[in-house]
C-alpha cells in the first residue's frame, strides 16, 4: 500500500501525459476540422456541406462499435498494443479522406478515421490512465483531456495549414504527423503498468520493475479490493440504473458533439468572420483546458456526481450566454461548451473507477462508454436539423440547453440514493 507520506512524482509519467494529451487532441480531427473542411470539400469536389455535416452522426455511430469492441479487447489484451492497432487504422482513414475522389469511399474513410481516434482516445487510453493513476484519475483525466478543447480549438487551423501547403488531398497532413508522433512516444516511453517502468502507481515513486504486472497484483490504495471490484462490476452491468445513468450521460456528449462541428456556423450566423471565428475558438479553448483541468480535479475531491451535476449547469450557462449574442457572453460560452467538451468524457472514467477500481474498471467502462457513445452520435445531426429546420442555430441551441436541463433533472433524480441506488441495489 502507497504509504500517506509518500511524494508525488507525477511528471516521471510524462510520457504517458503527453501520450494521452496528443490522442485527446486527435480524436477532434474529424467532426471539428468540418467547420471549414466542409466548405472547401463541396468548392472542390461538389459535395454537399450539409450533407458532410450530417455524416459525422453517421461517422460516430462508428464509435460505438470500435468503442464496445476496443472495452472486450483490453479486459484480456495489452491497452498499449491496441493502441497502436487504433493508429494504423486512423492514419489509414486520414490518408483515404485525402485522396478519394467518390464521396461514398470518403465517407467511409471517416467512420474509419472517427471510429478509431475516439476508440484511441475515449476508450482504450483511460485504461492507461486508470492503470497508473487508479486514485488520481480524475485530477490526470482532467489534465490530458485539455486536448479535446485544444484539437477542437485548433482543428480548424491545422486542417487549413496541410490545406494551404499540400492542397485538399495533403490537408490531413499534420494531423498524420502528430500521430506518428504519439505511437513512438507510445511505444518507446509507455507500459501497460507503471510497475513495468519501475514505478509505483499514483505516486510515481522509484520501485523494482516488474515484467508483468496483472491486474489482480497491482495495489490500489482506497479502491474495492479485486474480488469486490470485479463482483460490483458484474451485479452493475446486470442493474438497470447502470444503463439508463449511461443513456444520461450520453446527453452531455450529444451536446458535446454536436456543438463541437457547429460552434463556427452560429458564429457565422452573428456575423463573425472567418478569422474571427478561428480567432474566438482558440481563445476559448484556452480556458477550457483549465476548466477541463479543474473539473478532474472537482471530481476527484468531491466525486463523480459533483462533478457530472457541475457539467450539465455549465453546459445550460454556456448556451444561455451565448443567445445573448453579445461579444463577452459568446466568448464565455465558447469557454463554457469547451470545458463541457473536455470534462464529458471525464466522467464514465471516474465513476468506473471511483466505484469499481483498477480491477472492475475496464469492464465496467467497456460498457458505459459505448452507451454514451450511441447516445452522443445523435449530436450532429440533433443541432444541424434543429438549424436546418427553423432557420437559426439559435434555436437548435436553445434545443440544446433544453436536453441538458432535462439530462440534469434525470441524473439527480436516479443518484440521489447513490450511483447505483442504495447499495447498489
């Protein structure tokens, strides 16, 4: 057991925190690089915006499917290998996206590209970090899943840098190289077990490294032990209120989603240019990191539950100030839906942990992801036909704040005895 007295040396994980940061920031790729893909992809090769648009649901349904198949994988197989795997089929998706002339390949490459960085990202990468973190893992979690707000801030940018330099066929470049960038740092610096680095979990300390580390060995300290970890998971996946908590969680990542391909075109729809429009992302971005950042930290200190109730009142804030239209509310709003898109996925990875430890984690996030996951490939297309419908996305933004309040009323209604009910029951 990790003594209280201990120090934490927590940057001798570098690797595994720039590792992490890195595959956050990629799985933007797809659905935000859309904001300005799409309309140089329809002046170039024809095709519809809106319709490319309305594709990233499609694309995201891939997620669930890479999702569920990447949770089954790591309860038996080594984390770090799959993901390797998730990067050769991403940069295989990219590379497709580049050059397809038909728009039936292209919109294969994307489920593909999609599919695999969010498996990458979302699904195989908190196994990691729930591996050499099981106590901390929502102050870490908070940490590396700043780059979800970055890659959705500077997606835009970095497509129209490999746009401007190598035309519409090379614009997936950069992102290709930060991927290759990751899988040597991957396999160079990163075990699936700090124990194998010759560390010891959370704290970092210098221990004596071990080959194989599995599960059932690794301490944990404040966690259930294995046998009672792993016999919550399995009573959790047969309880209804796992599911349906799932489902409502799955409401913060269709706000996430949907809001993180369209944030452009409602601004647009105020009249901001095209550069003032980058310009805004970007300066929101910055404070959703943070926000990112405080939220693990939030969910670590007061819980789980704290901290997903804090994530659907500031996703409800964030639209509100961004109906306002004025220039100061748009830019918190901005801030506001970038710390709802960087902490939503926080939080299947808490509650996993925080109830089930390093033993009941990657069962029980196998699941719960997905679910989240099938829910949230509605986003999209939820605010895109909202828009399309009535003419405004300030209405498929009010919409939006709407879902939220009635994801925020559920979710404190089925907690309210616990996460599970009262024991679990």
């Amino acid at each position: 057991m990790t003594s209280s007295a201990s120090v934490n040396h927590t940057l001798r994980a570098w690797p595994l925190l720039l590792f992490a940061t890195a595959c956050y920031f990629i799985t933007s790729t797809v659905g935000s690089s859309m904001n300005v893909a799409a309309g140089i992809l329809e002046a170039e090769r024809g095709w519809s915006a809106t319709l490319i648009t309305s594709m990233i649901s499609v694309a995201s349904l891939g997620n669930v499917l890479f999702g569920f198949i990447a949770g089954r994988i790591c309860l038996k197989h080594s984390p770090k290998l799959l993901c390797v795997a998730w990067a050769v089929l991403y940069l295989v998706g990219l590379a497709l996206m580049g050059i397809s002339r038909e728009f039936s390949i292209f919109v294969v490459a994307m489920v593909l590209a999609n599919a695999a960085s969010s498996a990458w990202g979302y699904n195989t990468v908190p196994v990691l970090i729930t591996n050499w973190f099981p106590t901390r893992k929502g102050t870490i979690q908070g940490l590396v899943s700043a780059g979800i707000p970055l890659g959705a801030g500077f997606a835009s940018m970095v497509f129209n840098l490999g746009y401007g330099r190598w035309g519409i066929d090379g614009a997936y470049i950069p992102f290709m190289v930060v991927a290759g960038m990751s899988i040597a740092l991957l396999i160079l610096g990163i075990s699936d077990f700090p124990e194998q680095r010759g560390l010891l979990p959370d704290t970092m300390e210098r221990c004596e490294p071990h080959d194989h580390v599995p599960v059932q060995a690794a301490e944990k300290v404040d966690a259930p032990s294995d046998a009672v970890g792993d016999a919550a998971a399995k009573a959790a996946l047969r309880n209804p209120r796992f599911i349906i908590i799932s489902c409502v969680l799955g409401l913060q990542l269709l706000y996430a989603g949907g809001l993180m391909v369209q944030i452009a075109p409602r601004l647009f729809e105020l009249g901001y240019s095209m550069d003032q429009a980058v310009n805004a992302m970007l300066v929101s971005a910055g404070f959703a990191c943070a926000g990112s950042f405080i939220c693990g930290a939030i969910g670590d200190r007061f819980g789980s539950r704290v901290g997903v109730i804090l994530s659907f009142v500031l996703g409800i804030a964030g639209i509100l100030a961004n109906l306002t239209g004025t220039t100061v509310c748009v830019y918190a709003s901005l801030a506001l839906i970038g710390i709802v898109t960087g902490s939503a996925d926080n939080w299947p990875v808490n509650i996993c942990a925080e109830y089930f430890g390093r033993d009941g984690f990657t069962r029980t996030f196998g699941v719960m992801l997905p679910i989240i996951q099938l829910v949230g490939a509605a986003g999209p297309s939820f605010f895109a036909l909202i828009a399309g419908a009535t003419g405004s996305y300030a209405t498929s933004y009010a919409a939006g704040a709407a879902l939220m309040l009635v994801g925020l009323l559920a979710f404190v209604a089925l907690t309210r005895g616990g996460m599970l009910g009262k024991d679990g029951e």
